[in-house]
C-alpha cells in the first residue's frame, strides 16, 4: 500500500470517528438537576456522619473540633501531614482523626461515610482557591 493510500485510510478513519465523539448526548437540565440532588443527599449524610457520635467508640464527633468543618482546609490536599509522617490526601487524615480523637475504625476510601464526609468538608470549603500542599 502506498503512502497516499494509507494517508487517505487514515484520513477517512478520523472523518469516520469525529461525528461519534461530536454527537454525544448533552447534559439536560434534567441531568444536571438530579446530580445536584445526588450530590446534596451526599453532604448531608457527611454532616450526619460529621456529628455522629457513632463513627468513633467514645461520644467525640468531628464538628467538637471542626464546627462546619472549620481549619479541614480540603482545598489544600494533597499535602504533608505531620501526624502521618508523610504526604497525604484527604481521606487519610479523616481516618487518621477517626482512629485518634474519635478512637475509632478507619472507614475504606470507598466507604459511602467517607465519600459522604469529603463532600460535607468540601462544600463548606466551597469557594476557597485550591492550593495543593499548602500547609
């Protein structure tokens, strides 16, 4: 095959996947409304779990230490963490809070309480600029 044969394969193969990747379905309104909704039911399971007395073994919550999630500074992760020896992102240091004043289990990464508690700490945050590493 020749190279203006394969020039115009390939030419006819990029024409032939634009108009796919151009015709994707836009967000509706309607999306954009139920994963705000989502997104709510979120933080307000975090601010449930961030004033549960249940998420550690000995009556402490997070918001005795942070009220609304004060001095979390989400918007500084990823960043090091002096009680952890190491540079860290926000999910760590929560189990690490969990483990220590809260003397309770660390939750997985995954785990719907943690996912729950990043978003409360972080839309009480809202609005202040990222500054990964930032101490």
């Amino acid at each position: 095959m020749s190279r203006l044969s394969r020039v115009r394969q390939a030419a006819w193969l990029i024409l032939a996947i634009v108009p796919v990747v151009g015709a994707a379905d836009p967000f509706t309104k309607q999306d954009l409304s139920d994963w705000q909704s989502a997104y709510d039911q979120v933080v307000t399971a975090g601010r449930d779990a961030f004033t549960d007395p249940k998420l550690g073994n000995n009556g402490v919550v997070c918001a005795q230490c942070h009220p609304n999630a004060a001095n979390t500074h989400p918007e500084t992760y990823p960043k090091f963490q002096k009680q952890l020896g190491r540079v860290a992102v926000m999910w760590e240091m929560i189990n690490w809070c969990i483990r220590n004043p809260l003397e309770g289990k660390d939750l997985q990464p995954d785990d719907p309480r943690m996912i729950a508690l990043q978003a409360y700490i972080t839309q009480e945050r809202r609005g202040v600029a990222l500054a990964p590493g930032k101490h």
